[in-house]
C-alpha cells in the first residue's frame, strides 16, 4: 500500500512539473516547416543592419525555411541569398509558460551543431512567441538600442 501510495505521488508530482495543455498545444503547432516572410521593426523607421541569432544579417533570413521537431525539440533553418553564408544552421527549442495574462509565450532557441551539441556554450536566445496559429507565426525579440528599447519581429506562414 505504501509503495503504491508513493507511486501516485510521484505520478502527480510530474503531471504538475510538466508543460501546461496550453504550451504542448503550441508545441505541437509549431511542428512542421515554416518560412520566415519577413523581419520588421515596429515603432522605428529608418533602415537597420540587424545580426539574427548571431549567425546573419536579417535579409540573409528572408525567405529562409524552417523546420520545427516538437517530439523531440530539435530543428534546422536553411540561409540563402546573396552577401549570406548560405547552408542549413541547427538548434534545439523550447517553449516556456504563459508569460502574460494576453496568452504570450516565452520562445528559447539554442544554436547547435548537425549532432545538436551546443555551439554557444549552452546560451540560447529568447524571443516572446507573440501569435500562433495553424498557418502563421510572428516572434518578437527586444534588443537595447541607444539606451532604448528596440523590438525585431519575425514572421512566419507555414509551408
């Protein structure tokens, strides 16, 4: 009896410690290949030589595809035009929790090898998934610029 009440425990221990329905629904949206539209900057004007993911310049990742594994949170994105180191670069993911009562989810993405060992000393880049749905994706990164706040967003059809 005491082993099987130690058991349940466990059991509900682990259902609380996992990822809400709300964050394995968004897991298994993002499952699939993308292509990434555009990079926009809202509330700025002006023409910005902008790095991504410390990898290219944001025009290199205009109509770059992306390739998302939720069973195991593994993917790839491939890099392409002119002026760009062109070929596939690799990382793992995740999705973290709620962040705000308007639904909005903390995205974490790591850069890796092609075996998916860290490149970067287990450092990641984290960017607010701002929507999500079956056909569209749009993330948001906020960067310091001049001491000000400075938002990229990345935006996503499914392929």
């Amino acid at each position: 009896m005491k082993k099987i009440f130690i058991l349940g425990f466990v059991a509900v221990l682990l259902a609380a410690c996992g990822p809400s329905k709300t964050a394995k629904e968004a897991r298994k949206t993002f499952n699939g290949n993308w292509t990434l539209t555009s990079v926009t900057y809202p509330n700025s004007s002006g023409e910005f030589d902008v790095t991504l993911l410390n990898d290219a310049n944001a025009s290199c990742f205009e109509n770059s595809t992306w390739n998302f594994v939720s069973n195991n949170n593994r993917g790839a994105y491939t890099v392409q035009g002119p002026n760009c180191s062109a070929g596939q670069r690799y990382f793992v993911w995740s999705i973290d929790e709620e962040n705000t009562p308007e639904g909005i989810f903390d995205f974490l993405l790591k850069p890796t090898d092609e075996d998916y060992n860290s490149t970067t000393g287990n450092q990641g880049f984290r960017m607010n998934l701002r929507s999500l749905s079956e056909t569209q994706m749009v993330w948001e990164q906020s960067v310091m610029l001049e001491g000000s706040p400075f938002v990229i967003r990345m935006n996503f059809s499914k392929l």
